[in-house]
C-alpha cells in the first residue's frame, strides 16, 4: 500500500510548513489526486486518519480532489477524458492527445490554527 508513504510525506510537508508560520493546529488540508496516480482516496484517508493520531493533525479534515485524465487532441485541439490505453477524441474522431491532467498529487490548501 504506497497510500501510507504518500500520507507520511505529505505529513512531513504539512508540519514543516505549520512549523514555518507557528501553526499549532491543522483544521483541514485540500489535495488533489490524480487518476493516472493509482492512489484510493479512500485508503489515503485511512492512512491519513491512522497516522495523524496523537498529534496536532488529528482530527483534521481531508478535502481530496480526485483528477480524471485528461488529453487535449493533437488534431482538432478539444479537451476530453482519457478513458482505456489509447485516446479516442470525441470531437473529431483523432487518437493522438496530450495529456494535460491524470499526474497530479499535490497539496492544494491547508487550514491551520
């Protein structure tokens, strides 16, 4: 389950950045996830519940983002979602796209006192 070390690093993240502006209480953190990650918001969750335990982060609200992958077609320049190995646009019909969003995981926001 790679969820537990993704949680422990972005963990590591938030406290380094409360300990920069003298926050002493995370209320809630926004992410975002992206498809192409294999990340289960759900299990993240877990492990974000399960190793917040007993510190200032504990109770803290996860607001996660989840990215469907996106192409943008290389033909007819439509974005669309990617679904399966080869992109289909459903625009013009081309099977040749860029991706522009499936990749991301990063920690959009936090709320902190």
């Amino acid at each position: 389950m790679h969820e537990m070390s993704i949680t422990m690093s972005m963990l590591d993240i938030i406290r380094e950045h409360m300990e920069r502006n003298g926050a002493c209480r995370l209320r809630s953190v926004q992410i975002r996830v992206g498809e192409l990650t294999a990340v289960e918001p759900e299990s993240l969750r877990f492990c974000f519940e399960v190793c917040s335990q007993g510190t200032p982060l504990a109770g803290a609200a996860l607001d996660i983002e989840e990215i469907p992958h996106t192409g943008k077609c290389r033909d007819c320049g439509s974005e669309f979602r990617i679904e399966g190995f080869v992109p289909h646009c459903p625009a013009c019909g081309g099977s040749s796209a860029d991706r522009v969003a499936g990749n991301e995981l990063d920690i959009v926001s936090m709320e902190v006192d």
